[in-house]
C-alpha cells in the first residue's frame, strides 16, 4: 500500500508574521526542512500540502512540486502539523506510530498541540472533532510553538542526522582539525581552501554539494552547512544552520540562516532565526545578552511573551534587509519585506522601513516590495512567479493594520 503524506498548517496559529510567506515546514531547522526530510524517507511522490492560505497553496505548488489542497486519491493517508521538527530517525518513528493508529485518530502532545493523524478524507477538515485523541508517551517528537524553540532542538537533530546511515551515504567522512564526531563533506564535491579549521568536539559537521569554505574560516559543530553556500573566512560556532545559497561572512552563533540569505561581511548573528532571501548589511549586530543577565522577553508590536531564555536574539522575515551598521536588541522580530536602518530598540512590522535615527517608521510601496523581490530573484536566475506577486499584494493588505502608525510618505534619510 502506497504511503501518502498531508502536511497542514489548519491547527497553527500565525507565527508571529514569520511565516507570512511560507508554512514553518519549509523552515530548515537542523538543516532540512520537513518537507525534505519526509521526501527523503518516503519520496516525493508521497507528499501533499493542505494549507489555510489558498494564494501561499498556490506559490508552494509551483515553488517546490508538489500537489497543495488537493488529497490523496487513498481513503486513509498521514496527516502532520507543519510545526514538527524531527530528525529522519525520529520522523520515521513517528510516522509509523501514526500509521499503527486507528482510522481518524490523532496524536497529540503532552501540551494538546496537535502533531498528526491517521485520518480519512470524510475525517479531514474537521480534524479535531469526532476522532479518536492519543496523547504522545512513547516518542518524544518536537512541536515548535515559538520562534526560538529551535535553539534548544537543533543541535539534537544536526548529531542525529549525522548518524542515520542512509543520509551519510550521500557523503564522504573527513577527519576534523579537533575532536572526534565527523565532518561530512558530500560525495559531489565540497572546496575547502588552506587553514580552514574545523572543531567536532561537540557534534558533527555537515558540508553539502558545492559548498566553498575560504581560507581562515573556523567551523565548530554542531553545524550544517547547506549547498552552493560560500563561507568567507567566517566564524561559524556551534548549532548554526547556513543555506542553501548564501554567502556568509562575519561570526555566527546558535542560529539558522535560511536559504539565499547574504551575510557577507563582518557582523555578528546570534541565537537568530534569519528567513529565505534577507539581506544582512556589514557591521550588523544582533544584540543576544543583557548587561544584567536577565530574561529576554520577545516584544510582539507591544506583547511582551516570555523566553525563559537569557540568550536570545533577532526574529527577522523572509525578504527583510539590514542597512549597515544596524544594531538591533534581544528579542525584536523584524517582519518580512521589511527594512531597518540604525539601532533598533522595538520591533518592526511587515512591509516598513524603520529609521531607528529618528524613530520613524515608513510604509514600503507595494510595488516596491515585489520589483525588489523581482530583482533579487534574478541575481540568481530564478523568475518571479505572478502568483507570487499576487500573494505578496495579499499579505500586503492584511498587515495593513499593523502599520497603521507608519508614515505613508516617501522614506526620509536624513538622520
């Protein structure tokens, strides 16, 4: 029997305006993205999106290739939250419960948020209602409810992957400059140039296709590296996820730089999630620690939401840039499309430019946003898709209220 797939983001609430672009499952967290580690394990063929946003259905249908809020032809298929964040062992695990349910069950966690189900099509839009609930026990699966939740899963994750048999053969194992926990560099080829230095006491390395690590960078695990990623005598410590595609310079620490994102030159990113296609200007730093060691609050336009974490940095939005020489504090989301210039002390809505020399906040001009998008695509041969501008229009229009103090007038640059 043919294994088929759903994953849905209809229990999650918004992410605080980071998945505005994209569901959480195509976050690379640990380095790949649901939806790639579930294609890795059962195929692509397997896998289908049920989404609540039926212009986001559309953009991903055509971005990635798979079919999006259509069901399988199968009466009984898997169903999983978008917010999962697994290791391919830990997955596989989980999928296998799942299918040992009974038909329209659903497992949740020891919190009620919902992690999946085996379900059919009579039981699928009413995902909650009239089945069976089965709280998690034996399997301790991830479910990410915050932005910084990541932070503590995965370094589990990289040194899980790194262990899994199948994934590794993919690639060859070099021996690190220090300690004892791989580095695996892929079969297709990786360029690592003279005194580059590479420290596995702590957990594995992962280098994928195409990576180019220049001459004076240092790597320490656990880290991934994704491909046709260029390293520029970089610092990259420990839990860093970087790509694919990005160029990275500067020191990064504990965070997630997702794919054709640019970091090219000195600054500093840490305990950071960074979305896909975000610009980090030279001399950026994202501020981590307070001078008194306390909590960090996550400041959400206002609602100050506990870390419990006394590290915590920036939250910053897929399409978002950093001008240089930003500065921004612990805990300040800066949302996709946006831009911000000086120091930022609070944080930033969807679609503004945010002057943090005089406090101001502008509104970006729609057709701004997606000639920009169009440009930034085309440095890298990648066409905008009309779906896309549609979709970007939509958002647009429903962060609207969260602008509502910005100025609608041109951006001034005066400082």
């Amino acid at each position: 029997m043919d294994q088929y797939i759903v994953i849905t983001d209809f229990q999650d609430k918004s992410f605080y305006t980071l998945d505005l672009y994209r569901p959480t499952s195509e976050f690379r967290y640990g380095g790949l993205s649901l939806r790639e580690r579930l294609s890795k394990i059962f195929g692509y063929e397997s896998l289908y999106y049920f989404l609540k946003d039926a212009d986001m259905a559309k953009v991903i249908k055509e971005r990635v290739g798979i079919p999006t809020n259509e069901l399988p032809q199968s009466n009984s298929f898997i169903v999983l939250s978008s917010r999962v964040i697994a290791s391919l062992d830990e997955l596989n695990s989980l999928i296998k419960m799942l299918n040992s349910l009974e038909p329209n069950s659903i497992l949740i966690n020891t919190e009620n948020k919902f992690i999946g189900g085996k379900l059919t099509k009579d039981g699928f839009p009413h995902i909650t209602d009239n089945v069976k609930v089965y709280k998690q026990k034996a399997l301790s699966i991830p479910y990410i409810e915050y932005p910084w939740d990541f932070l503590d899963i995965q370094p589990g994750i990289i040194k899980d992957d790194a262990l899994n048999k199948e994934f590794r053969k993919d690639f060859s194992v070099l021996k690190p400059s220090r300690g004892n926990w791989p580095v695996l560099a892929h079969k297709d080829g990786v360029y690592i140039e003279r005194y580059t230095y590479i420290d596995a006491r702590d957990g594995p390395v992962i280098l994928y296709k195409g990576v180019e690590i220049q001459s004076f960078t240092r790597i320490s695990g656990p880290s991934c590296i994704r491909e046709d990623s260029i390293l520029m005598s970089a610092l990259i410590r420990e839990n860093t996820v970087i790509g694919p595609v990005c160029k990275i310079g500067g020191e990064t620490a504990d965070s997630l730089i997702d794919g054709y994102s640019n970091q090219a030159h000195k600054s500093y990113i840490g305990h950071s999630f960074i979305g896909q296609w975000v610009n980090i200007g030279a001399f950026t730093v994202t501020s981590d620690l307070k001078n008194t060691y306390g909590e960090i609050m996550f400041d959400y336009f206002g609602d100050k939401i506990s870390t419990r974490k006394i590290k915590i940095g920036s939250f910053i939005g897929d399409y978002a840039k950093t001008s240089i020489s930003s500065q921004i504090m612990g805990g300040k989301l800066i949302g996709p499309f946006s831009q911000v210039i000086g120091p930022v002390y609070k944080s930033i809505p969807p679609f503004t430019i945010w002057n943090g020399h005089t406090s101001e906040t502008y509104e970006i001009y729609l057709e701004s946003a997606i000639k920009t998008q169009r440009r930034m695509y085309s440095r890298r041969n990648i066409s905008q898709l009309e779906t896309e501008k549609i979709f970007i229009k939509k958002i647009f229009n429903a962060t609207s209220p969260l602008r509502s103090s910005a100025k609608k007038d041109k951006f001034n640059w005066k400082l």
